[in-house]
C-alpha cells in the first residue's frame, strides 16, 4: 500500500502467527500520518509451516514455536535466521527502489515483532526505527552474534497489553530489559488489554511514526 505518490519512506509489517499480511492494512488510515509524505506500507506473507504447538498444524507462521509458556519459549532459531534473511531482501528490494536505509522501519505484530526486532538490530545499515507489538524476543543469543554498530541508537517503540494470555506480558517486560541491558532505549508503552492492538495505542505510534520521519 502507498499512501501516495513518490514514497519517501517504507514500512515493513509482519503479521502475527496463523494470520497473513492483509492483517495490518486497515490500520494504515487510523495512523494520522501527514498526508504530504509518502510512505510504502509492505505486508508480506509468512511461509505456511507446521507449528508445533497448534498440534502440526500448518499456517502462517515465520518459524516454528515448539511450545507456549508463560515465562519462556522455545523456538525454532534454524526458521527465525531463514524469516530474517527474507525480510532482508525486502529491505535490499526498497533500497533498490530508491529508499535509503535510513528511512526503512520494520515492523511487526506478536511473532511478527520477534521478527522485527531480530531483524532490524542485526542488520548492518542504519534504520530508520523499529516497532514492535505484543512482542517479544525469540532468541537474545541470536541477537548477541549479530548485533549491529549501525543501529545501536535505533528508534524502538514498543507496546504490549498487561492482559497479554497469548504472548504474556511478562514476555514483552523481558524484551525490554534485554535491550535496556545491551544499551538500547525503547519508548515502552502498556495498555490494558488482551493480545490485540488499541486505538490508542495506533495514534501513539503514528505520532511515534511522524515524529521519526520529520528527524529523517
């Protein structure tokens, strides 16, 4: 989706597990972004993959989570590297289309932000920011082998529901207090609802959005 002619930024969105990349599109409007800049809204599928802990059944998802528990995950670290590299690509296909690194965020929602999040602090250009949703991170020793000089101040905004039962929040604090540990900074905001998004938590990030693309 272009929100109009020329795109001068692009947005990378990845959906949350079972879902697919229309999932995010209708919140596009509800951003309030300033309708003189262009931005390029890219909702890519994730591959259809048995998942272990929906009993192999298979859907979209970026890698396999073997189980769900409230204070930890395990996952599938070979499919998390494969979903990275992919979304990679996509961030080269932009460059390529005449935006610079620099005004690339990535995004995601859930299984999604754990993409978003490995991704963009692994990737070796500077991004524009990075914004994750009910999210979480999948593997802090993936992060560690690659994390990237280039972004070591990215913007981070992220946000989660305190009634979180599908990606607990518990999971999303941690993910916080890693990056806080390693010498990022978040804009952190909670919400009190259930694994979804808000209304207000979409105006927070498209002011958190606007506020990026003015600095850029």
């Amino acid at each position: 989706m272009e929100t109009g002619v020329n795109p001068a930024f692009s947005i990378i969105w990845m959906h949350g597990l079972g879902a697919d990349g229309s999932d995010f599109e209708a919140i596009v409007p509800e951003l309030g972004l300033n309708k003189a800049t262009a931005v390029r809204f890219i909702f890519p599928h994730a591959p259809m993959i048995p998942v272990t802990c929906n009993g192999g059944y298979v859907m979209r998802a970026w890698y396999d989570i073997i189980s769900l528990d409230s204070t930890s995950r395990s996952v599938d670290e070979e499919g998390i590297v494969h979903s990275c590299a992919a979304i990679r690509k996509l961030i080269v296909r932009e460059i390529e289309r005449g935006i610079p690194s620099q005004r690339i965020f990535i995004a995601g929602f859930s299984q999604g932000g754990a993409i978003a999040y490995t991704t963009a602090l692994t990737y070796p250009e500077k991004l524009a920011g990075v914004i994750c949703l009910s999210a979480y991170i999948p593997s802090a020793r993936l992060l560690d082998e690659e994390l990237s000089d280039a972004n070591k101040t990215i913007p981070i905004f992220a946000a989660h529901g305190t009634q979180d039962d599908v990606v607990s929040f518990g999971l999303g604090l941690r993910a916080k207090e890693t990056l806080n540990a390693r010498g990022y900074q978040l804009d952190w905001h909670t919400y009190p609802m259930p694994h979804s998004v808000c209304l207000e938590e979409i105006i927070a990030l498209g002011k958190w959005l606007q506020a990026r693309m003015e600095e850029c």
